[in-house]
C-alpha cells in the first residue's frame, strides 16, 4: 500500500479553503438564526484560520 504525501503548499490552500468555509457558515447561521455563541466562535475561528493561511502563504512567497 502507497502513502501519498501532500505538498506543503497544497495543505495551507485546503485549511485556507476550510477556514474560509467555516467563516462563512458562522456568518450565515448569525443573519439567519441570531447571535449564538457557536456561530460566534464559527466565525471567528474561520476568520482567524484563513488570516493565518494567508500569512503562510505570504511566508512560502506565493503572494
């Protein structure tokens, strides 16, 4: 059986994506249902995950 080893770079764009992602459903659950604190800490740890995705991007130069 043969492991594949994902790429650096291939990993901090799937976490940008999934941080992305998860950013965005917080917000959508906050205009739709109201403040909760689980859309609250959706939001901002998306938020903070995808800022952190593009420092790492920056870090590698690709930007």
């Amino acid at each position: 059986m043969e492991v594949f080893e994902i790429s650096k770079m291939a990993r901090v764009i799937i976490g940008l994506i999934g941080s992305l992602l998860l950013c965005i459903l917080g917000i959508y659950n906050i205009t739709t249902a109201g403040l909760s604190f689980i859309s609250i800490i959706f939001s901002l740890g998306g938020f903070v995950g995808f800022i952190g995705g593009i420092f790492e991007l920056r870090k590698m130069r690709v930007f």
